[in-house]
C-alpha cells in the first residue's frame, strides 16, 4: 500500500497542506484553525493510520527526538537498571534510546559515538568509557548535549551525574570497624577511573584514621575465572582477614563464587560488604550488607538535566554536577558470627 501523506489527507479534505501540517504538530489554536476543521483532519488520520515521515520531521525541526546511550556492558546490573528507568522516562516524553555497549573497546566506542553523529541524535547520555576523553570533548564543544554518570573525569567538563564514591566506602570501612573487625581488605580493580579511585580513597583513608592495617587488592580484570584465581591467591597469602569490601558488583559476584571454590562461609570466615546491591545478595546465607546506588535517581536526574538541555533557547552554559547519595543496606553478613 502506498504511504499516505499530508498531501493526501489535504486533497480528501480540500484543504491547504499547510494546516493540515498545523493540525498534526498541535499549531491549530495557535494559526486560528476552527475545532470542527481540527476534528475532520484528526477523524481522518485516524481513519487513514496515517504515520509521519520521521526523516523528514526531523528535517522541518532539527531535531530526531533519539538519544544515544553509552555504557561498558548494558548487561551488567547497574547499567540495565538506570538503562530502564531512562527509557521509560524517554517513552513518556516521546523520545526513543539507541542502546549501546563498548565491551571496553576504544575502537568500537568511537564508531559506536560516530553512528550516534550521523543519526543526528538530541544529545548523549555516557558511562565515559576510557579512551574516548578527547571525543566526548570535541563533542561538548559544538553543544551537543551530554551528560555523564557513573565516573567523573576532572578533564573533562561537563553534565555529571554521580553517587558519594568516597563516602560509601567510608562508610562501610566503619561500619566493619565498629562491629570489631581489625584486618579488612578492599578487593578493586587496578583502574585510573575517578569513581573507582574515589571508592578505595574512602576505605585507606578510613583504614589510616582508625590506625589499622590496609589491605589492598587491585585484579586487572578480564574474566571471572582469572579474577577468581586472584582472589584466592590474596586470601590465601593474607590469613589473618576478618572482613572484606568488594568495589563493585562484577568483583563482588567473583568474591561469591571464590567463596564457593574455597569452601569459605560468608561471616564466620570473613564479614562481606558489596558495593553495589542486587538481588543474589539478598538472598545468600546469610544475606550480604551492600553499597546500594538508587538506579531510579540517578536515571531521573539524568533525564532532568538532560532535557533542561534539550529546551529550545536554553542559555545556561554552566554545567551541573548532581551526586546522589547511596543506600547503605545492613545485613548479617557484617555483622560478629
């Protein structure tokens, strides 16, 4: 069947292009277009399931109404959540979200940025992958709008949207301290991203006021079978551990499964405390206290700046740095068995 247009839809009704245009884009109190003109167009398009051209709507007003969203892994629990949430917001706001992963992959993250430019989409939203500094800059430069979450880059100004890294783990590191434990670790990966160097600040700090020894394990991360080999490794050569801090959730579900191998038991052999919450967590024997980022928050502020950015005439040049606080989630195992 062919595609009906505006054209057609005038010519049925004998009425100028031009509002019928004004009709379907909301204009018609605006250019004095009576209700009952109003109805016989709307009755019609219903009638003919007429659909607009998107290329060339996006053409008329220079803008697609999509927005790219870059992340590592959109699998990985903490991106999948905010990743949903946002696409519901966009979903009501009549916005579409091209989804993308760079699996860490420089290259693929410049050609993954690259299609999101010749899609000509509304702005970017960014987990900033390493690497892909000086192009998130240059795109910064010609007003495109994005916002960052996750990790903040200092070089790089811009829309953050980030949670208290340092003062989470603080905070856990006392917890552990208060309830009598002297030999904690933190298990991270050897990585120069802000948010990660930001978590293991608050636990040496920490470790340092309280006059205790630190104990530090930074795995280059590839998969999970090495990262479990590692950790067994620091567990074995450290026998005197009481508690350990996992840094995020990927080290933490490897933390679990080299429990498991080791045949270790969460609380009498070693307190736990993930950063990061999700729901195994909750249901381990017995249950494990977490770092919980609140997805929901941090995706609706994202999608606040974001649209404030999206406004027509928008003249506020100074970039905003939101952080959200986290949710510490106390469980047993942190607890003295």
């Amino acid at each position: 069947m062919k595609r009906v247009s505006i054209k057609d839809i005038a010519k049925q009704l004998n009425i100028s292009i031009t509002s019928v245009s004004f009709v379907i884009n909301g204009r018609a109190k605006e250019k004095n277009i009576s209700d009952a003109l109003t109805k016989k167009v709307l009755d019609l398009v219903a009638e003919l399931n007429y659909q607009p051209n998107s290329l060339a709507t996006s053409l008329r007003t220079g803008k697609t109404r999509i927005i790219g969203f870059l992340v590592d892994d959109i699998s990985e629990p903490f991106f999948s959540g905010i990743a949903k949430r946002i696409d519901e917001i966009a979903s009501d706001l009549g916005y579409k979200i091209l989804f993308s992963s760079t699996r860490n992959d420089t290259k693929k993250a410049i050609e993954l940025l690259q299609i999101f430019k010749d899609r000509h989409v509304d702005g970017y939203i960014m987990a900033l992958p390493e690497g892909l500094e000086d192009e998130v800059k240059k795109l910064i430069l010609t007003d495109a709008p994005v916002v960052l979450f996750d990790r903040y880059v200092q070089d790089v100004k811009a829309d953050y949207v980030i949670i208290n890294n340092k003062q989470s783990t603080a905070q856990a590191t006392e917890h552990l301290i208060s309830n009598g434990f002297k030999n904690i670790a933190f298990i991270t990966i050897d990585s120069d991203q802000q948010q990660m160097l930001d978590r293991l600040s608050g636990y040496e700090e920490t470790i340092s006021r309280y006059k205790l020894n630190s104990f530090v394990k930074k795995i280059n991360y590839s998969t999970s079978a090495t990262t479990i080999k590692e950790i067994a490794e620091f567990f074995n050569s450290n026998k005197d551990l009481d508690a350990v801090i996992f840094g995020a959730n990927y080290i933490s579900l490897d933390g679990l499964r080299t429990f498991r191998a080791m045949g270790l038991r969460i609380q009498k052999d070693l307190a736990v405390v993930s950063f990061d919450d999700f729901e195994i967590l909750e249901f381990c024997d017995p249950p494990v206290t977490a770092i919980a980022q609140p997805l929901e928050a941090i995706a609706e502020n994202i999608m606040k700046i974001l649209m404030d950015r999206l406004k027509v005439n928008t003249t506020d040049k100074k970039y905003k740095e939101v952080i959200v606080p986290t949710v510490f989630n106390i469980r047993e195992s942190s607890t003295k068995g």
